[in-house]
C-alpha cells in the first residue's frame, strides 16, 4: 500500500519542482488610434492598448523605450483600434540623449504629412512618455528631419492630452528681465511645471512673457519672438531658436543695422567658403589639369553648342540669367546698394569695393566652387 501511494505522489512532486516562477512583468499603455471615429466618445482620436514587458528585459530606460517602440510598430491586436504609423515602418534606431529620446525610422514614415504627421508624433511621444526620464522626442525618417513638421523636437508636456490647469509642481527661480532703460533686472518668480514639462523649459516659457507682479520690467525677448524648444544634455543648456526671427531681428534696426551684420558676416563667409574649396582644391591637385580641359570641353562641345542655340527661347535664357546673377553676386537685387549705401566712407572708393565684390562672388568662387567638384571626382564628365 505504502508503495502504491508513493508511485502516486512522485509524479506530483516531480511536477511541483519543475515549475518555474513566472518573470515579472509591468504594464504599459500604447498609443492608437481610433478605427472608426464616428463611435469615439468625442474624448479624442487616441485609444491605449495595454501591453505586459518582462522586467529582465526592460531593465534600461534605452531598453525600455526600444521595446515600447517595437510594440506600437507591431500594431494594435484590437480590431477597434489602427495604428497611426504607416505600414512597414521599421525602428532604425533610438538613441537617449539627456532627456531626450531621438527616434529613426525607415523611408515610409516621411511619407506623412498634416493631420496623419501629427497623429503618429504624438501616439509616439505619448508611448514614450511613460518613462520618467523622456521629456522630449526627436522623430526623424533614415536620420532626416521632416521639413514640413513646424517643430523637430516634441515635447511632451505639448503633446500630453491633459488640460494645462493641472499644475503638478512649482519651483521658485530668479530669472532676469529688462528694466525701462534696457538694464537687465532680477526678479524672483514661481514656475508651474506640468505634466511632462522641465525646469529648462519652464525657464524659456516664463521669459516670453512679463514677469508677474513686476509692471516695470519687460520681457528680454523681442515681441513675437518664440522659443522652439530647450532641452539640457549633460549640464549643457540648449535653445532652438527660430532663423527667421533671428534675420528679422537684423532686418527690424533698419539699413544701418543690415550693414553692420553684412559687413561683419559677409567676410567670414567669404574667407570660409574659399577656404573649404581650396583646402579639396589642394587635396585633389593633381586633378586641376584635367578639371579645367574638363571645363573648356564641355562649354565648346557640339552638344553645348546645340542646346545654347535651340534649347531654350529668349525669355527662358533672360528668366536664367537673372536668376544665376541674383544667385552669384546679387546683381539687380538691391541688397548690395543698401548695404554699400550705408557706409560711411568716401564714395569713390565704397564704389570700388562693389567692383571688388563682383569680382570675387563670380569670379573666385564660382570658380572655386567647379574646380572642388571637379577634382573631388564627385561629378565625372
């Protein structure tokens, strides 16, 4: 009896002891969209899907955040739900840089744009949102930024569908405004920070703006002008500024202002330019030879004859060169005798310096410019 009952419990027992515990795992939420919006509850295109990750697994934040970003490519398994990115995108690569998550995706995701762009920007910046250290995203398509996107780098706290009347922390900081006579004046002020926001940024929001309960002091940025973004990598601080606005700060003091940033910028540009193709001139000397026989060919060869005389019609040469003296010396522009007029030097010789301008614009640099593609053998005739 004692024997039977022992051949009855081994295999229990062998059982219990080939169990294994089962990994941890954590829930997170992915980001999609609607199917059908006519039976959404007006809440907003977006639905979470919830998906279970092996602790071991996502032990890293860049771990983490690879497989959140392996999940919402694989799609959604409800029916309800689509996913906002286009089929067959892949994840190239994800790179975590302070506080930022840079995301590369394959080619098929630049094929977005508007309302679909900014649905697949935000299902992944609110999937990546759930980690603590990512406060901003970068989403980029085979490592090139989307042009027709207003804004390269999204931040989350942008993005967040949650009112901005939920304050989740304050922090005091002395920030410096501009006092009547153009003086810079401290002045100790509370930040809001909301859900996703930084202190960097909060920074940046609050000098757009007055200082509250501080009437005399003005804002230190131009009116209009915006903050892009600000982020911070490894105790350094970056501001993304808007180009535009930079030139329309030059273009707002008037001539005088143009001539002193022309007068200051163009000679470095200038010295640069010429510089960089001499140094591949150099590189490539032995070329120079070949490259201006290359030259003289082409511009005498049957074919350039041909298309010189038939090519194109009167207007169509007249629209073409004005557009290559526009683009070499701005001839016929204005920029040049705005500037040069402005000067305050003798006439005469402020003349002989727009000479001297033309001169080296289409002559030293278009030059340049054909002998260091030329001899680099980027271009082969």
């Amino acid at each position: 009896m004692s024997r039977r009952l022992c051949l009855l419990l081994l295999p229990l027992l062998l059982l219990a002891g080939c169990r294994r515990e089962e990994p941890a795992r954590t829930a997170y939420e992915l980001y999609f969209q609607e199917a059908d919006l006519t039976f959404s509850a007006g809440d907003g295109a977006f639905r979470t899907e919830t998906v279970y990750l092996y602790d071991e697994r996502t032990e890293t934040s860049q771990q983490l955040a690879e497989a959140l970003m392996e999940a919402l490519l694989k799609g959604p398994a409800d029916e309800t739900l689509k996913s906002t990115l286009p089929s067959g995108t892949t994840l190239l690569s994800l790179e975590l840089a302070g506080d930022r998550a840079k995301v590369d995706l394959s080619a098929s995701y630049a094929s977005l744009s508007g309302v679909a762009l900014t649905l697949a920007d935000g299902a992944i910046a609110l999937t990546l949102a759930q980690i603590p250290e990512i406060s901003s995203v970068q989403i980029t398509a085979q490592g090139r930024e989307l042009a027709y996107r207003e804004r390269q780098v999204l931040n989350i706290r942008e993005v967040l569908l949650t009112p901005e009347e939920d304050v989740i922390s304050t922090v005091e900081a002395r920030l410096y405004y501009l006092d009547q006579e153009g003086r810079l004046t401290a002045a100790e002020q509370t930040l809001e920070l909301y859900e996703g926001d930084t202190q960097v940024s909060a920074v940046a929001r609050a000098l757009e703006d007055k200082p509250e309960g501080q009437d005399g002091l003005l804002p230190p940025l131009p009116e209009g002008f915006q903050v892009k973004s600000a982020w911070l990598e490894e105790a350094t601080c970056y501001v993304n500024l808007s180009s535009a606005l930079l030139a329309g700060l030059v273009m707002a003091g008037g001539v005088g202002r143009i001539a002193a940033a022309s007068s200051a910028l163009v000679p470095v540009m200038a010295l640069l330019y010429l510089g960089s193709g001499g140094a591949v001139i150099l590189c490539n000397w032995e070329w120079i030879p070949q490259a201006l026989e290359s030259i003289v060919a082409c511009a005498l060869s049957p074919a350039a004859a041909a298309g010189g005389g038939v090519g194109w019609t009167v207007a169509a040469a007249r629209r073409s060169g004005v557009a290559r003296g526009v683009f070499t010396n701005a001839a016929g522009l204005g920029a040049s005798a705005m500037a040069h007029g402005a000067a305050r030097t003798d006439p005469a010789r402020q003349g002989l310096w727009g000479m001297f301008e033309v001169f080296v614009s289409t002559l030293l640099v278009c030059t340049v410019t054909a002998l260091a593609i030329l001899t680099s053998g980027v271009w082969d005739p």
